[in-house]
C-alpha cells in the first residue's frame, strides 16, 4: 500500500501520542503490525519524516539505550505536536469526508 503525500506525518505523530517514546525501528515494526503488513516503511521513507517532525518541533529524539542494550534515538510528541496532531487529525477527517461524500455521489 502506498501512503498519500503528507499521511506519514499524522501516523507518525499518532502513534508517537497513543505508544509513548519510540525508537524509529520499534516505531516502523509497530506501525506495520497495526497495518497488518500491507505496507512497510523503510529507512528511506521513515527518518526523513522523523527529521521533518523534529526540525518543526513536534517531536524530540533523545539518545538512549534499546532493550538489547545499543544506542538509539527514541522519538517523543511534543505540546506543539500534540497540537499539530489535533489540528492534522481535523484536517485528514474534513478530506476524508469530502472525498468519501465524491465518491458516493458518482453517477
């Protein structure tokens, strides 16, 4: 499955919100899970969305220790991506409907 354009950042932020701090590997296999595999998220398409989120300030990385004991970055939302969350949430339910409302209406 392929994501449309500016979807990863909302699952990104989403998940950070429901999961709690999240290494980027930990956060790309969870997010597959919940996806039930039909769609993965590699390296290349993950950490340029988690550098976005950090340089605008909705996600903060902090070095620490993986539960097997290497270093890694995990990955929390910020306030401001908390909110950003809410204002993107209301976004992607306003597309949602209208195309949803096009799409019943085909004739």
């Amino acid at each position: 499955m392929e994501l449309l354009q500016g979807t990863l950042d909302l699952i990104v932020l989403r998940a950070l919100s429901t999961m709690g701090p999240q290494h980027a590997y930990g956060l790309a296999a969870r997010l597959e899970q919940v996806a039930e595999h039909r769609f993965t998220l590699n390296q290349g398409t993950l950490y340029p969305a988690l550098v976005r989120l950090e340089q605008k300030g909705w996600i903060k990385g902090d070095w620490q220790t993986t539960e097997n004991n290497r270093e890694a970055k995990y990955y929390t939302i910020t306030k401001t991506g908390t909110r950003a969350l809410d204002r993107q949430t209301a976004r992607w339910r306003r597309l949602a409907g209208l195309v949803d409302k096009l799409l019943l209406n085909e004739s």
